[in-house]
C-alpha cells in the first residue's frame, strides 16, 4: 500500500481537477482545503476498481473537515458547520 | 456539462424533499439481491465490483437517470456489467428478453 | 383479435430483470435459492439493529467508546453481521448535531438499517443538505438552533455513517429494549429525534 502523507490535524486541499471515468470526490469539494479528521486506511481506488483493474496499491483515504462557510458562498448557519467526507490521496494536496 | 457527472449532485439547487417512502416490490429486491451475490456481499458469485455498478449508473443519459426509478438504474448498470464482464453476451440477452416477453403473452 | 385477460405486459426494466436472472440461474452464476435468501434477509431488515446499538450506547459508557472508535466491531459485538462494513459512528451532544447523504449514489450502513428511504436518495435530499442542512432539516420537521454546530456526513467513498442521537430527557430507569424502541431510523441518520411517545389520551367516563 502507499504511505499515508499527512496526519490529523494536517491541512489539506482537494485537487480541482474534472476527469472522465468514475470518481468519488464530489464535484462541490474540488479546490477547497480543509484539515485531516481522521485517517481512514487504506483502500484499493474505486477510479481503477471501475474499469475491472485492481487498484492496487491501496491508496490511503482521509476524512477531511470543511468549513461550510469556506465552501459555500454566502452560507448562512453556524460558523461552526462543517461538511465532512472522504477524499483519497491522491486527490490531496498539502496546504 | 460533461465535466461534472450528472449523479454528481452535491451542493446543486433542488426543490423539497419529498419524504416518500416506498414498500419494496418483490422484483426490486430480487434486483438488490443479485446486486449483492453478484458484488460479493454475500454468496459464492462475486463477478463485479460494486465501483462498477456505480460507473454504469452513473453512465445514464441524464433524462434517463432522473426519469428511472432507483432499481430501474441498479437493474440496467447490473445487466450492462454482466455483458463487459463476459457473462452474458449482447445476443443472449436479446434472445432472452424476447422469449420473456413473448411467454408473458401466453 | 386476443383477449389478454389478466396480461399485464412488463415494463422494460422487469423484464430486463426476469432476463438477466434466467440467464444468471442458466449459467449457474447465480441460484434461486440465493436470491430468495438474500431478498429474504433485506425485506425483514428494518433499523432495529442500529437501534440497540444506540440503547447500548446509552447505558454502557465503555460500550459507546468502543462504538465510537470502531462502529463495525461494536456492531459485531452485539452479534450482528455486517460483513465488508466499515462504520463510523458520530454522537450528537447538546452542542453538535450530526446527519448523514451520499451525494454521489445512496450510501447507508443497510446491514444495520435495512434499505434506505426514497428521499435519501433523491435528488432534493442528496443536492440540498449538504448545502442547507439547517433549512432541509426543518422540511422534515426538526429545528437546529443557531447555537448548535451541524456537522454533514458525505459518505462518498468506503466508510458509512450512522449518528448515535442523545438520549432523551425523561428515560431514567427505562431498560434497554425500551430505550432502543425511541430510537427510530430517521434519528439515526439524522433528519430526527428520538420523542418520547405522547401520553394516551384518559378517556372520559
């Protein structure tokens, strides 16, 4: 498998990028940063399990808080929302 | 726009939840019960990846992906993997669905 | 011209789905028996599983730390199986409220709610509460104070969520299969509140 780079607590940000085939980081979190809630493990990418391959080595997948207010334009809530998901390392960059 | 997949909703303007809820019909679960011998989940007849009924219900044509019902995409993304994966071939289940159909109106 | 009585003709996806059994049963992928079992096994699975495991929560405080740390192992621990599941619980307190969506498709832990709700996924749900979460919640009835931080859960990849909702006030001394019955499938994932069941009205004499 491939190492975990980052940590709890490291902030992190979603790459922005639009490929074809499947992907499981939603559109609405590309280009944003946010901080490692968690390390999840590590997984075989769903982008390569989609196309019959194996995809192997497993990538590591991270829990990442976002602000809700970093995300939307003109949130109105508690500045303290939050918007968690997973995002899997190769989708991250540091921040 | 196709850089942004059409199942890929989040964060996108919509009306009210409906809260509907649904008693399951039986070929619905038999859809959901395939679903899981044929993903692995349970049984002896793992030939796909649950990654690729994803991919092929996300594969819809938009109008076609809002207008099915949620065992209506499952059962079209299943049948379209068994044919990429080699299970069943494309003329196989020409033949069948004819015979079906055709017994139905016996 | 025939009278076709009691014909009903399928629609496409029917057949398509009595097309692609036959053929998975004729090819041997697949067996009858199979299918009924596991059709069995979703059609009788309703959110009791996850319902003990908050009622547990609620009275064993080791219980919920271990549920917390690792939620498919607590989910075993009750003797469920929940097999490929890797669950992640989170706690509502008085200062968090917690509700789960997979935008993508329509993620849920079935093993322990059995099958999702038509609005989990539709498009309003899936499109809105991670944008609005506050305003969805109201749609369903539940008022999130401004006070209180809401954190959405987007399950997009390999974990699935359930929220362990608070319990509530006025329960002191309830046993646990009482206490598991307040907790309904909407308050596990997160659009509700476990209430207490209203008093029946006195009759009159």
């Amino acid at each position: 498998m491939v190492e975990a780079r980052y940590r709890p607590g490291d902030r992190v940000r979603v790459r922005k990028a639009a490929p074809l085939g499947h992907v499981r980081t939603p559109f609405y979190i590309r280009g944003y940063a946010g901080v490692v809630e968690r390390v999840c493990g590590a997984f075989a990418n769903p982008e390569e399990l989609a196309q019959q391959r194996d995809g192997l080595p497993a990538q590591p997948l991270y829990r990442v808080r976002f602000r809700q207010q970093d995300v939307w334009p003109g949130y109105r809530g508690n500045p303290a929302d939050v918007l968690e998901l997973e995002v899997f390392q190769h989708w991250l960059e540091g921040s | 726009m196709i850089e942004r997949g059409h199942h890929d909703m989040g964060g996108l303007p919509a009306g009210k939840v409906r809260r509907t809820e649904h008693a399951y019909d039986d070929w619905e679960l038999r859809v959901d019960a395939m679903m899981m011998l044929l993903i692995g989940v349970v049984g002896g007849s793992k030939r796909m990846t649950v990654d690729e009924l994803r991919k092929n219900v996300e594969a819809l044509p938009p109008a076609d992906y809002d207008k099915m019902g949620y065992y209506d995409r499952w059962v079209i993304s299943l049948t379209q993997t068994m044919i990429q994966r080699g299970v069943i071939t494309t003329d196989e289940l020409a033949r069948k669905l004819a015979e079906v159909e055709e017994r139905g109106r016996g | 011209m025939k009278d076709l009585g009691a014909y009903r003709p399928l629609d496409y996806f029917q057949l398509m789905e009595v097309s692609l059994r036959e053929l998975l049963v004729e090819k041997g992928v697949v067996s009858e028996d199979a299918i009924a079992g596991a059709m069995a096994a979703m059609r009788e699975r309703g959110p009791e599983r996850g319902a003990a495991m908050a009622a547990r929560a609620w009275l064993d405080p080791a219980y919920k730390a271990r549920m917390l740390a690792d939620g498919s192992q607590a989910a075993e621990e009750l003797g469920f199986e929940v097999p490929g599941l890797r669950l992640i619980v989170v706690e509502n307190t008085p200062r968090t409220h917690n509700v789960i969506v997979c935008t993508l498709c329509s993620c849920y832990p079935r093993m322990l709610l059995g099958l999702p709700p038509e609005w989990y996924k539709s498009k309003p749900y899936r499109s809105r509460v991670v944008r609005e979460p506050r305003k969805v919640l109201a749609e369903f009835g539940l008022k999130v104070s401004p006070k209180v931080a809401i954190r959405v859960h987007d399950s997009n990849a390999d974990m699935r969520y359930m929220v362990l909702p608070m319990r509530p006030a006025g329960t002191d001394g309830w046993a646990e299969e009482r206490l598991a019955a307040l907790v309904t499938r909407d308050s596990l994932i997160g659009v509700a509140i476990p209430v207490l069941p209203k008093k029946p009205k006195t009759r009159k004499s």
